[in-house]
C-alpha cells in the first residue's frame, strides 16, 4: 500500500473520521470502477491512514488479513468509559 505524506485536500474528507485533516493517507480502490481496457485501473477514494487498522490472523496454518474500522462513534472514548 502506498502512503502519501498529504491528502488531496480539493473536497476530502475521510470516508471513516469525517474529518479533513492533513494526515498521511492512503488510496483504496473502488471496487467495480475499473474498465474493460484498463483492468488495473481503478477510482479511489483516500482515507487517513491513522483510521484503518489492519489485522493478520493464523488460523490452523490460513492466513486472514482482516481490516478493522475505527468508527468515530464506536470508538470515542468519554469520561464514563475510561478504564473499562
């Protein structure tokens, strides 16, 4: 994965934060926007880097690399649930 010091700052905002820092970034394929001529090709959305979090899993000799998405209101950590 390529990392990019700097997003694109024209309209960002990152899909998972909502917010538009200027923070490393990386560019995900979407999928289904490649062509038939250019199969390689693909649009791309940028996300923070600081907002994926991937995984690897060894289960029984397979390999699963799972990519875990840290939800803005799913992770906020308040007063109340510090320490838990």
């Amino acid at each position: 994965m390529r990392i990019f010091d700097h997003p694109n700052m024209v309209n960002f905002v990152c899909p998972i934060c909502g917010k538009s820092d200027d923070k490393p970034v990386c560019l995900i394929p979407i999928w289904g926007t490649n062509s038939e001529e250019s199969k390689l090709t693909f649009e791309a959305r940028q996300y923070h880097i600081d907002c994926i979090d991937l995984c690897e899993y060894n289960i029984n000799g397979k390999v699963l690399i799972n990519q875990v998405i840290k939800h803005p209101e799913l992770n906020n950590e308040s007063e109340e649930n510090n320490g838990i």
